[in-house]
C-alpha cells in the first residue's frame, strides 16, 4: 500500500483516505501541479526527503493514468540515479493499492514550493 498526498492544485486527483505518514519513506509521496511556459506538469515527491520527479500534466486525464504515468517517471528517475535496487525493493512491492491523503503538512507544501518556483532569498 502507498500513500498519495495532494496538495491543493491537484486535489481534484481522487478522495482522501489515509491522512497519516506511511511508516515506510519510500510508500509515502506528495503530488503538486503547477504550470510553467503555458505547460501543465506534476511535482511528485518523496514526502519525507523531497526526492522528486517533474513529469507532464497533459495527458493525464483521470487517476489510473496519473498512478501509472508517476510510477513509470519514479522508476525511471531511480534507475537513472542508480537506485535501482531500492527501486525493486523497497518501491515497486508496495505500487499495488494506492490511497490518496491530503498534504501532510504545510512545511512539506512550502519545499514543494520552493522546488518548483525557486527559493528566492530576501
């Protein structure tokens, strides 16, 4: 079982379910759509260490293409940094049942943030 977090752009995903922090790092992400250039696309982030993907919004036009098109991307990523055996082990086993939850909490929103429009200091 993962979990799905969403932040308010893209919480029009799918219901919540399951509010509170996987106990495994690698079964609990956050999602975030934003657009840039006049282009839509999706953060998804590791919750707790912010390893994250930047895939294409278009294109995905429910839940079931969304959960395939970010396990495809994450996989992708992993392999590419050589994670591939945390990729096997500790990622794919647990892509069987997916349940949406809403952002853990708004520092976790606020890195996201910051990943996607740059941290700006003042």
């Amino acid at each position: 079982l993962q979990t799905l977090r969403k932040t308010q752009h893209s919480a029009q995903m799918a219901e919540d379910i399951a509010p509170a922090p996987h106990p495994n790092p690698f079964a609990d992400w956050s999602a975030s759509l934003f657009a840039a250039d006049r282009s839509q696309y999706i953060l998804v982030t590791i919750t707790r260490s912010l390893y994250s993907v930047v895939m294409f919004g278009k294109g995905v036009p429910h839940v079931g293409a969304f959960i395939t098109r970010a396990i495809q991307n994450i996989g992708e990523l992993m392999r590419d940094d050589g994670y591939e055996f945390l990729h096997q082990r500790a990622f794919l086993p647990k892509t069987g049942t997916i349940s949406f939850a809403s952002a853990l909490n708004r520092s976790v929103i606020g890195s996201m943030n910051d990943l996607v429009y740059g941290h700006r200091p003042t």
